[in-house]
C-alpha cells in the first residue's frame, strides 16, 4: 500500500472514531469498526473473550512486543467546533483516543505491509482506560503473556505537531481515590451542645490531611492529597447529621502510597471520634505510576532522532494513567505525541490536529521494527 494513501486512510479512520464516541467499557460499535478495518487488511484478531477492545497482530515468531492504544471516550458535551465533531450528545473524543486507535490502525497497515519484520508485535485496542479496568482485562487474558517489551501512546497538546515525549523512569503518578463519610448527631443549630457536629470534623480533617505531606512523608518525595468535594448539611439554622469529604492520593513510591492511604484513614476516624462522631473510610485503588524501562526509553529517542522528530524530556505530573498495569510485569515506556499546541486533554475545545497521524504512524512502525531487532540481536548473542 502507497504511503499516502495509507495516511488518507488512517485520516477517514480518525474522522469516524472522533464522530462516534463511546464511553469506557460501552466501545461497542467501536470495537466491530476496528476489526472491519482491521479485516479489510488482513491483519489477524487474537479470539479473546473480551465484549470490547482487541489485541490483533503482525509478524510471527519470536521476539515479541506490544503497542498498546486506548479507544474510549468521555462524558463531556464537545465544544470543539470540528466539523467532524461528535455526533452523540454529551460523548466526546477529548483525551484523544480516537487518535491513538486510529494512528495504531496505520502502525498495523504499515507494518502488515513489511515482510522484513523479524518478531510479532501484539497490537493492544484497549478499552476503558478513563475508568481503570481495561488494561486489567487484556492481561487476565493472558495474551500478553510472552510479550518481551511494551510501548504505549499518547497524544499531547502542550507540544507541536510531531514531538516525541517521554522519560526514563515514573512518567505519571499512581492515584488512589477516597471517600469519607463523617458520622455525627444532628441538631437545631442553637443546641450545638446536643450534636456531634460533622462540619467540624471535615473542617479539622480537611487541614490535618495536608501533614500527611508536611510531616510523613520524605520531602524529596512527590506526594499529593487532594480533597476536591466536601459537602455537609441543607439549611442555616440545622447541625447536619453527616457530611462526606473525596479526594485523591498521587504518589510515585509504593511505600509512599501505602503510607498516605493508612494516615488519611486514621486522621479521618480519629479526628471524627474527639468530636463524638465516627468516620466511614473508602479508599478505592487506582492505577500504579508509570514507570519507564531506561532502555526503551532510550530507543525512542534514537528513532526520533533518525525520523528528525524533536525529542523533549516528559515534564513531571501526577496525572493517572492504567499503562501502568503493563508495566508491572512487562518492561517498556510510555510515549506521547505532540498533536498540536491547544486546549488540553479532558476540555471540550480538545482537538488532536490530524496531521500529527502521519508522523505517530511512522514513528511507531518505525519503534516496533527497531525494538524488535534490538531484541533480534539480544537472542543471538
Ligand atoms: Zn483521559
Ligand atoms: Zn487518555
């Protein structure tokens, strides 16, 4: 297949994705799109029992890979002014996955056409990436199981069209989720001395929370507790019965993590108990941080380089991302590219440029060939 034409092609794949966007674990006419597209080239679907996502793949033998790509969208009411906006009221395409699917379609054409590649590369469509659970549900399936390296990508809208961006190392943050109920005794508001007033503790909650990076945690550490949602009572003159406080823990150490999530639970029920109340404390586990392989991290800028893509050095963020799953058993790296300067991810105005499709689809033909002769010359060694 022609270059361009294939470039054209993957262009009308992104159009259709970015016109039918469907939410996490719902990618159904999504995941039937993807395999037709997939068909029309030849290119194999492993039968996993999953209702949506699929992992295809290209080439045989050993060595193997995988390029992951994620295909669901968001709950937001698009406000991009695109001419191929979406077509379903309040589903919008704003993290970029419907780039990301279609850049990892031409990854597949591209290489599918290349007799030359000496391995299999596994090519991940995943689903429900904003809700967590997606990358969990392709490992359970075990079809990752031989994959020697893993490279996942992103589109990024702090960087001109065709930067390459990653970092050896953490590359985004774990993030934890929790609630807190805070149970205490309702009164008129002029009998306080009758109540176990709920106000007062999230009040005294809400600023202990911010010791737990003040005072126990190593400063040289990145930590965040956030408390994002507080919210107690219905009227003036009424002591409510309870009141809830959310947030999220960030972190990068798994020690840090684990310490964060104890503190904030004792705080809460200790801090409720001194004010006659009691304290319900639901922590919801999130994605681990992402952590870079220094090695592979390294192939991306080469290929970059020889591909005369700018390379820039990830910035720090505590953003979540379930790459990390991967990256627990399988070495690898996390990469984003740059889709063009604009508003960010998750904000209805998002627009990936789709001229950024050529330069992802040669970039990441491009990685998976050279990784896989990286490997290639490892195992002959
Ligand atoms: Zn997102
Ligand atoms: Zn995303």
């Amino acid at each position: 297949m022609e270059h361009r034409e294939l470039i054209e092609e993957v262009k009308g794949h992104f159009y259709w994705l970015h016109r039918h966007p469907e939410l996490s674990g719902e990618e159904f006419g999504t995941t039937e799109y993807l395999k037709k597209a997939l068909a029309a080239h030849n290119i194999p679907v492993y039968p996993l029992p999953l209702s949506t996502g699929l992992v295809a793949y290209v080439g045989q033998g050993n060595p193997v890979i995988a390029f992951r790509c994620d295909i669901d969208a968001l709950p937001i009411q698009e406000e991009s002014g695109l001419d191929y906006s979406s077509e379903y009221p309040g589903r919008m395409h704003a993290c970029g996955h419907d780039f990301h699917a279609a850049a990892l379609l031409g990854i597949a054409m591209a290489l599918q056409n290349d007799n030359s590649l000496s391995g299999t590369v596994k090519l991940i469509f995943q689903p429900a990436e904003e809700t967590l659970g997606g990358a969990r549900r392709i490992l359970e399936t075990g079809v990752l199981d031989e994959v020697q390296v893993i490279y996942g990508l992103h589109c990024c809208a702090a960087y001109p069209v065709g930067t390459v961006i990653s970092r050896p190392g953490f590359m985004n943050g774990a993030v934890d989720e929790f609630r807190i109920d805070f149970l205490g005794r309702g009164a008129h508001a002029c009998r306080p001395h009758t109540a176990a007033d709920p106000v007062i503790m999230i009040g005294n909650f809400v600023q202990a929370a911010q010791t737990i990076v003040s005072r126990n945690v190593n400063p040289f550490h990145p930590l965040l507790v956030g408390i994002s949602h507080i919210e107690a009572g219905t009227a003036k003159n009424i002591i409510p019965e309870k009141g809830v406080a959310e947030g999220t823990i960030r972190s990068l150490y798994p020690e840090d993590r684990k310490l964060a999530k104890e503190r904030l639970g004792s705080l809460a029920r200790s801090i409720a108990e001194s004010f006659g109340g009691s304290a319900d404390v639901h922590i919801t586990d999130g994605s681990p941080a992402t952590n870079n392989t220094p090695e592979w991290v390294s192939l991306v800028e080469q290929v970059a380089r020889k591909l005369g893509m700018p390379f820039v050095s990830a910035p720090d963020s505590l953003s979540g991302e379930d790459f990390a799953f991967y990256q627990q058993k399988i070495p690898g790296a996390f990469i984003q590219i740059g889709t063009g300067i604009g508003p960010m991810m998750h904000n209805p105005a998002f627009r990936a440029n789709p001229d950024a499709l050529e330069p992802a689809v040669q970039f990441g033909a491009r990685l998976v060939r050279e990784a896989l002769e990286k490997l290639k010359n490892v195992e002959s060694c």
